[in-house]
C-alpha cells in the first residue's frame, strides 16, 4: 500500500492531534493566566472562581449557573490525595480529564453522593498501595485537569461555595516528588507548523491508549515520532507547503463537523447527546463503561473529539448534564431582541438536579450585559410566578415587561440576535432518550416584514451557527 502524501497525513493529523493541542494549550493558559475570574494556578492546586460568571467573562457559552474549581494536574511526581468536603446534598462535580479530553471520572452528587470523600489520584502505571480507606482515580496519562463546579443560586449563596472551595485540596501522598511539567515545544518552528511540533511534543510525553499508539504511528513520515531536534527548523519549502496546505484542509474539515446540520429553522432546540461518548479505553468512578455512551468506530471518535474540543472544551457527558441550543423561533426566524417572546414549559425538563435556560448573544455566544442582572432563569431562580396548572412561561425580550408576572420570569435579551441555551443537570431518562421535547420559543409580536431574520430570508442555523475556534489558545475558552 503506498503512503498517503504528506498532506493527507497532515489533514489526518491535525483532525486526531486537535484535542490534544487545544487540551494542552489551554492548561498552559491556566497555569500563566487563568481565566476570567479564575486567577493563574499552578500545578497541584485548585483556582477558585470567587463569582458567578457575568458579562465581564468573555468566554464562550460560560455557565452561569455554578462556580467553578479548577485542577491543573502533573502526576510525575508521584500520585495526590483529593479531600472533597461534604456538600449536604447541594449539586456539584468534579470531572477528570485527561491530556487527550477523555472524561475518564466522575465524583460529585450523581456519581458518588455528596458526603465528605477522600480519593487518591494516581499516575499511569503506578503499583503502590493507596492508604487504608482510600480509593483510586487512576489517570491515564501524566497531566491531566479537575473541572469542578458547585451549584451556586446567586451571589447569597457565594458564602456557602467559598467554605466548600476552602476545604477542597490536592496533597501528595509523598511530599519531596520531581515534577516534569508540561514540555515546551521548539520555540523556533515557524508558526505555520507550530500545531504539528506541540503535537509532536506532546504526544511523546502524554501517550495515548494502545490502539490510538497504532494509529498515530501512520504520522512517522511526518517527522511526528521524531525524538529530539524538531524536524520542523528549516524544512524544506515544498515540504512546508505540503504540510500548511494540509493542517488547513484538516481544520476546513473540523470546521465542516462543527456546524450544526442544515434546515433546522422550525424552532427545534438542537443538542448532541453524545458528543463525548469518545472515551473508549478508561472507564474510571462515576463513568458508564456501557455500549450506550461509546462511540464503537474508532476512527469515527477521532473526529468526534476534535469537534467536541472545538465547541465545548472539557464538557460533561450528557448523562451528567445535557445542553440544548436554539436559534429560531417556532415560525423559523432568527431569535432576535428586537422582538418579545415566551417560552413555555408544560412540564419542567425532567432532571434529578436543577435546569435554566441561560441567554447570549448570537455572535460570539457571550452573556450580554443588561439592567436586571439576571443572565438566567431556572428552577433555582426565586420568584417565579407558575400558571394554576403548574405551568412556567419565560417571557423573552430586550425590555423589561410591563406586566408584573412576565417581568418576574423575564430572561432579558440582546438588542440583536440571540441564541439561549438550556443546561440539564442529571438529566432524567426522558431526556436521555429523546422522549422529553423542549417547547419552542414563540413569538408574541408581529414579524417586521423588512426585518432579515424574517423566516422567508433566513437561510437556517448555519448563519449564526459559531464558527470561532473555541479551544484556540488565542481565543477565550472555558468549559461549559
């Protein structure tokens, strides 16, 4: 069989290596420069989120509905000893993540109750003996991420969160470890081939599972198995250009996967189930080793993955929460602020935890600053006024109503278009089944016949669909 020319093998490379780079890329921006109000943290410790994410975070599709903690881990030095307070059975997670975005733990409310825990993370290959009690997340590789996120119901509530993230520690089990770090790559690539030597770099020092190792060894022609000097300083031109044309044909590709299907303009809340359902080989505590949640191509869940690190970096499994999106009204046009709307629930969405709908702006998916201060509504959200038949209508609109029930389950939106998103904590099997179907949002005024949102003009989601790079180093970017 004749090797595919380089690239092929770049365009290939680029759709496997992508959550690895954008995984990496963003531990480093936490270790230097946190995010948002999450402040620079080293190794080893968590970075606590000291508020609720407002406008001021500009980052993409943030959560305004819990605080986060956040873990950069370097295990070379040895496993650590996780101390998780009792949370008296407030909702909360810490997902594990590893180097390659596999979701590969679970502690927190669904998975392992909320009483207090003490859990011993070890690295790859480790054969000690955790202390009596103590149980293990084994990590795949040797750095890996703590996402973690405590129910938060308003700025009240911070007190309380602030005492859990206090009594929330990373300690080794055996103080006096050498820690590698993450490796730099070779500084002077040219920036155009900068992805393949982060790459190249980090998939030596971060392996993957056996089968992925098979797999990227087809990469050899790109000098991506090379140890030592970067074959990427001062490659030859024709090479060089072999290489860019193909990283770009790859992204073009990834861009393709990430948009949402077209001639979903009938008001259809639009979510994926299983776009983290990639994880194939470590199934650690409160992860589902089950045929449901995997994806059984292999070569399928490369690009499932490098989709999901493109649109929701560090995302849950949906059966720890589950996200839904929506772009046009029930008549098919762009959901805009120059207009007023409701949305409502018959029935609130069936979850074990806590629901909101949380509002952004349609262009870059950012909360949007507004006199009310509210940027979402759910179930925690006090005041809400139900209909004699238990019913919820969210009144959707850029001015504060006019009517007192419909100011109090008013969601302000953007002057322009907006795009809201509605967040499932353990989602109930309705939900994961697909048999609990969100309403749509309708109007409650005329359409504009001048307007070019109007369902005549629209051309369907892929116009205000987010073609940014989420997981770029350059752009902001936070787990969901």
């Amino acid at each position: 069989m004749s090797q595919p020319a380089p690239g092929t093998l770049a365009a290939d490379a680029f759709i496997y290596g992508y959550p690895l780079v954008s995984s990496l890329a963003k531990v480093d921006s936490f270790l230097t420069t946190g995010m948002a109000s999450l402040p620079a943290t080293g190794f080893n410790r968590f970075g606590h989120a000291d508020v609720l994410a407002g406008p001021d975070a500009e980052f993409v599709s943030v959560n305004n509905d819990t605080v986060y903690s956040i873990a950069q881990l370097d295990l070379s030095g040895g496993p650590l000893v996780l101390q998780v307070p009792d949370t008296d059975g407030a909702y909360y997670v810490l997902q594990f993540v590893d180097a390659w975005t596999n979701n590969f733990a679970y502690l927190g409310r669904r998975a392992t109750g909320t009483a207090a825990q003490t859990w011993l993370i070890t690295p790859p290959g480790w054969h000690g003996t955790p202390p009596d009690g103590v149980r293990a997340v084994v990590s795949p590789t040797m750095v890996a991420t703590i996402v973690g996120r405590n129910a938060c119901a308003g700025e009240d509530d911070m007190p309380r969160v602030r005492a859990l993230q206090r009594q929330l520690t990373l300690t080794p089990l055996e103080p006096g470890g050498v820690y590698a770090g993450l490796p730099a790559p070779d500084p002077g690539v040219p920036d155009e081939l900068r992805f393949l030597e982060q790459l190249r770099v980090w998939m030596a020092a971060f392996p993957p599972a056996a089968p992925d190792v098979e797999y990227q060894r087809r990469f050899a022609a790109l000098g991506m198995l090379d140890e030592g000097h970067s074959p990427y300083l001062a490659a030859a031109p024709g090479w060089t250009r072999a290489l860019i044309e193909g990283l770009a044909a790859g992204r073009a590709r990834l861009e393709a996967a990430g948009r949402p299907p077209g001639g979903h303009n009938t008001g259809e809340w639009t979510g994926n189930l299983h776009l983290f359902d990639y994880n194939l080989d470590h199934f650690g505590p409160g992860t589902l080793d089950d045929p449901r949640w995997r994806i059984p191509d292999r070569r399928a869940a490369y690009l499932t993955r490098a989709v999901a690190a493109r649109i929701g970096l560090w995302g849950n499994h949906a059966y720890e929460a589950a996200y839904s999106s929506v772009h046009h009204d029930a008549e098919g046009a762009l959901l805009t602020g120059a207009r007023s709307y409701t949305l409502r629930f018959d029935a609130p969405p069936p979850v074990d935890a806590f629901w909101s709908v949380t509002m952004y702006d349609a262009q870059d998916y950012y909360l949007v600053r507004n006199p009310a201060g509210r940027y979402s509504v759910g179930d925690r959200t006090p005041g809400l006024v139900h209909g004699a038949d238990g019913s919820l209508t969210l009144t959707l609109q850029h001015e504060r109503p006019a009517d007192p029930d419909a100011a109090a389950n008013w969601l302000p939106t953007p002057e322009g278009e907006f795009r809201p998103m509605l967040r499932m904590y353990q989602p109930g099997p309705a939900i994961l089944d697909g048999s609990y179907r969100l309403p749509p949002i309708r109007p409650t005024d005329p359409a504009d016949p001048t307007d070019p949102t109007d369902p005549a003009d629209s051309t369907g989601p892929t116009d205000t669909a987010d073609h940014t790079d989420h997981s770029d180093p350059d752009r902001p970017a936070g787990p969901s």
